[in-house]
C-alpha cells in the first residue's frame, strides 16, 4: 500500500481543500518537508525571506496536502475523493 495521495491545488485554494476533505471525514496532513525552512531549527540559517530563497519548496508548502492511504482504502473511497476534489 502506498503511504500517501499528495493533493496539489493550482488555484491557491488550499484552505477550502482542506476544509472539504476534513468536512467528508477525510485526515488531511500537511506534506512532509514541503519546505524545512519554516521548521525552527532551521530558519535562523536563511538572511532572505524564505519563501523567496526555494520557491519550488514554497509553492509546494502553500498548495500542497496529503491523504494517508492505507490497506482498508477501497477503489470506491478514491473514487469519492476525486468526486469530490474536482467539485472544488
């Protein structure tokens, strides 16, 4: 079984994804290192505004989401959340 489904939004409408997925009963996670810069540890190392030093990491870290798959994910289950994705 595949640890994840990364969701991506093109329209900068993570927010309003999140909140339908979490709506439906779906656990929404955020993905994993998007950007290692905003984690305390690490943000004292950057002199410019981090989201302008890895901006691949920063559109990923706004857009970005996932949903943990796991062995009880039925065809049916993926088949609502994509239902219910491109009604966004």
């Amino acid at each position: 079984v595949p640890f994840c489904l990364p969701i991506f939004t093109r329209r900068g409408n993570l927010a309003e994804v999140k909140a339908a997925l979490k709506g439906s009963g779906v656990e929404v996670r955020p993905v994993v290192g998007a950007h290692l810069g905003y984690q305390p540890a690490l943000k004292h190392l950057f002199e410019q505004p981090i989201d302008r030093v890895y901006p691949n990491a920063e559109w990923i870290h706004r857009r970005g989401c996932y949903v943990g798959v796991h062995s009880k994910v039925t065809v049916k289950m993926v088949h609502q959340l994509t239902a219910l994705l491109n009604s966004l």
